[in-house]
C-alpha cells in the first residue's frame, strides 16, 4: 500500500461522505394542488398534503406502519406460476415483473400482514398501485384467498385496502378468474362469523371494484379516491351524456349510498379500531 493510499484511508475517517442534498430528495410536488412540499414535513403528515389534503399513494409498507400495531407480522408471499401465459407486448411479461420488483421491493400487488389494531386482533392485505397498477392476477388473487385464511385461523377480521387498475391482462382468463375465487374466500370468511371490511383508496378500478372491493360488510374509503368500473371517458361516449362533477369520487359514491363512510388518513386507524369493536372481534389473550 503507497503512502497516498494511507492519507485516503486516513481522512475517509474523519471527513464525512457527501450528503445528496438534490431538490428531489427534499420536496415532492402535490398532484393536487401542485405546490411543492418539504418531504419531512409530508411524511409527518401520513403523506397527506397539508396545503389541499390531497391523499398521496402509498405502499404496503407505510399502511401496516400507520395502521397496525407495533409487532405486526408480514406473511410469506404465495408461490404461484409467473407468466403462465408466456405474455409479450413491447415487453416480455418476465421482464415487467422484474422491473416492478426492483422498483418497489415487493413480490407482487398485494401483500399481507396479521397483527392487531388498539389490541384487536386483524389479518390485514394492502393492494401496491405502483407495482404494476396494483393489477390483479395470480398472485393477487392467491394473496387474498390465504389472507382470508389466514383471518379464519386466527378467528379474527379480514380488511382489504384496495388500489388497483383492475385485472392483469398479460395473464388473461387467469387474472379473471380471480374474481370469483375472490367472492367465494369472502363467503367462506361469512361462514366462519368473521366481518370483512374495505378501505378504497386511489384509485380502485375494474375488475378489483367489481369484486372484492365492493362486498365488504363495512364500505370506507379514503377522501377524494378515483373508484369505478370503467373510465369516466368510457362511459361518457357509451352513454352520450356528460356525467356529474365528481362521479366515480369517494365522496359523490358516500352521497349516492355505495360506501358506508369516507375517513381522512389520520382518523383510518381508530375508524377501523372502531369498527372491527362494533363488529365483535376478540382481542389477543
């Protein structure tokens, strides 16, 4: 080792590494109001905007810490065949998978966790928008049957917060298919005298809403969440009308009697401690 190797280690040690200090990491920029927002102070906030209220997506990650209890514990992924199909478009859907993965850190669109809520035992799953559109395919679908049985074995509620585009068209039928697979989980949750609850966040769309999202014993939704079917445009040009300011909002559907309530971020946490109460889960011996 040379002389000028011994002074670079030396002074590794006493000067310090250079901070990344870019505008990127220190605002975010509101997709409500468009203002630009100190990334602590957002964070502080639940990822809330403090000029609008504009609710920002979030992951997984962030749900079990703002909603459950510390000591929560995530549930292994389900193993189910990837590109069952052999789909490609522009891309191979192989390749996509592995982009959304190294993106978000995660599997697949859904994940899960048990643990409880103020001391109530739940199974908690958690729809990832950003991983590929929160789409539904096999994973998903496998993800909540076994978080349903998950509920079931741990004699306690099952809540699903859903953000999604709808069904996975690189897996076809198969993504479909989980519709139904979805319905019967929920009925076997009925069965065993279990609540299931949905929190709608933005933005849930097709098949997701067209299934699971919309069966749950208690309706909530987070304020100003896109939910729907099909797209506004859609529906216009089917129609030939022009549709109500607001239509497909968290807000308009509470109004028109298809959720039962919309809840900001912060107050989440206690509704649900609320609800799953009312409903009768037992807490953890």
């Amino acid at each position: 080792m040379s002389w000028l190797d011994n002074v670079r280690n030396a002074l590794s040690l006493v000067v310090p590494k250079k901070v990344d200090t870019s505008t990127d990491n220190l605002w975010h920029k509101c997709k409500g109001c468009g203002q630009m927002v100190f990334v602590k102070e957002l964070e502080d906030n639940l990822h809330v905007c403090p000029h609008c209220d504009f609710h920002e997506r979030i992951g997984p990650a962030l749900r079990f810490e703002y909603t459950l209890d510390p000591g929560y514990t995530v549930l292994p992924i389900p193993k189910v065949p990837e590109d069952p199909l052999k789909f490609r478009d522009t891309k191979r859907y192989s390749d996509r998978l592995k982009a959304a993965r190294a993106a978000t850190e995660e599997i697949d669109a859904l994940a899960t966790a048990k643990g409880k809520i103020e001391g109530l035992k739940v199974v908690v799953g958690v729809q990832d928008f950003a991983f590929m559109g929160g789409s539904m395919g096999l994973a998903v679908g496998e993800a909540f049957v076994r978080g349903v049985e998950a509920a079931i074995a741990e004699n306690c509620p099952y809540i699903i917060f859903t953000a999604a585009g709808g069904a996975r068209m690189q897996e076809g039928i198969l993504s479909l298919m989980q519709m139904p697979r979805s319905t019967v989980a929920i009925q076997m949750l009925h069965d065993a005298g279990l609540p299931y609850i949905a929190v709608l966040t933005d933005p849930t769309t097709g098949g997701v809403t067209a299934s699971y999202a919309m069966l749950g014993d208690v309706q909530i939704a987070e304020p100003g969440a896109l939910i729907g079917f099909a797209g506004q445009r859609v529906i216009e040009q089917t129609i030939r009308e022009k549709l109500p300011e607001g239509f497909q909002r968290a807000e308009y559907l509470l109004e028109h009697g298809m959720l039962d309530m919309v809840k900001h971020r912060k107050d989440l946490r206690a509704t649900l401690a609320s609800v799953v109460d009312f409903l009768g889960a037992k807490a953890a011996a």
